[in-house]
C-alpha cells in the first residue's frame, strides 16, 4: 500500500477544526464538553493557526508534544482546498466554513 502524498503544513487549521487530536479531546473533556467540533485549543497568530496546547506546554514537554502530534511531516489532507491552494484563511473567513456535523 502506498503512503498518500503529503505537503507542507501552511498552517490552515483546517485539521484542527473537523477533529480533535488526543490533547484537544482530553482538553475539552476536563472543561465537560464532548470533544466533538473544532478544537478550542486552536489559535490564530495573526498569519497561520497554531496549536494552544504546544504553546503553552512546559518548554521540557515541547519536543515530546510535536512528536505525538507529527508536526514537521506535512498535510495529508487530501479533501483540503487550503492546503492544495497555499491559501491560509483568518478568523473571519472560516465563519463562513461547513462546520462537522455530529
Ligand atoms: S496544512 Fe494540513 S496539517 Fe497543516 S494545519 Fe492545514 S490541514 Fe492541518
Ligand atoms: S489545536 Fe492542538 S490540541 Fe487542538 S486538535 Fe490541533 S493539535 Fe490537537
């Protein structure tokens, strides 16, 4: 079987929104929510999204989250239009995206 082709991670957030990964889920169980949704955690910089929960991670855990997490290996989110366009939406333009159901 082959690996789906991946391309650099632009910063979208568009992961993060359709599916928590595990920190995200645990996070949003501790504050009595579902974990279903875009995750809470997830952080506009004012040119790309960024996880919350690496960076407000004790700097001795940093290396160990970016490993869980993959970061580094790329998007391989094929149904991802910003990924495949290079185009990083705001804050405002992801109002406007089909939000998961469930
Ligand atoms: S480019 Fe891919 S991996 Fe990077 S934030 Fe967007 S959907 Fe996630
Ligand atoms: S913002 Fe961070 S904690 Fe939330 S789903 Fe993305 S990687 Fe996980």
């Amino acid at each position: 079987m082959v690996d789906p082709p991946t391309k650099a991670c632009i910063g979208c957030g568009w992961c993060c929104r359709k599916a928590r990964c595990i920190f995200g889920i645990s996070a949003a169980e501790k504050k009595g929510e579902n974990g279903k949704g875009p995750c809470t955690l997830l952080r506009w910089n004012g040119e790309r999204w960024i996880c919350g929960f690496y960076e407000d991670a004790p700097e001795s855990m940093k290396a160990q989250i970016a490993t869980e997490l993959s970061f580094g290996a790329g998007c391989c989110a094929s149904l991802n239009d910003y990924a495949r366009t290079g185009h990083v939406p705001t804050p405002d333009e992801i109002d406007d995206e089909p939000k998961k159901s469930g």
